[in-house]
C-alpha cells in the first residue's frame, strides 16, 4: 500500500531570518511511503501522522527545512514500519513571485 498525505498546511516558526523566528509562517507538507497492508493490526493511522508532525513543526521550530525533512525522516522510520519515504516542505509566502520547497530524494 501507499499513503499520500498531501496539503497539510499550518503556521509555525521555521526559517533563519530574523522575521522568521518571529512570526509564524505557512508551511505545506506532502508526505507519501510505502507500507505492507495485512489486516487492521498492521494498518497506519495517516491522521495520527500528520497531528505527530504538526506537533513537532511547532515545538522544534526549526531553522532550515532541511533539517526538519531529517528530524521527521528519522520520526517515522523509528516509529512506523514504513518504506520509500518522500517528504517535501513548502513556504509558499517567504518569496512573492514562487513557492519554495525542499524535498527529500
């Protein structure tokens, strides 16, 4: 099976200029991985997913978007059975004229 967690947006505090650690800011996050269904007991909660990585975007306040696309990696590997995951994270408001993201592989 494969899960596609698209869209999630919030505001949090994320980036390296004085503005922003200030105020908070729009980030989007899509997720996707791969998982072996069998029965319930091996099915993964999405929901739970994208509240754990709200809630680490928020606390950890992170720097680059890099180094959150890590921290989450990381989060997941050690917490679900998944594989082949992609996460890519967007400020789609620091810039005027585009959307910038950062994805990983």
């Amino acid at each position: 099976m494969k899960i596609y967690i698209e869209n999630l947006n919030f505001n949090c505090i994320i980036g390296i200029l004085d503005f922003e650690r200030k105020k908070k800011q729009k980030v989007i996050i899509d997720i996707s991985f791969k998982y072996t269904y069998k029965n319930r007991k091996t099915f993964i909660d999405y929901s739970e997913i994208s509240k754990n990585i709200e809630k680490i975007m928020k606390k950890r306040k992170f720097k680059l978007l890099e180094e959150a696309i890590i921290f989450i990696e990381n989060f997941l590997y050690k917490n679900y059975n998944i594989k082949k995951l992609n996460i890519k994270i967007s400020k789609p408001d620091i810039l005027t004229n585009c959307i910038v993201s950062v994805k990983n592989n």
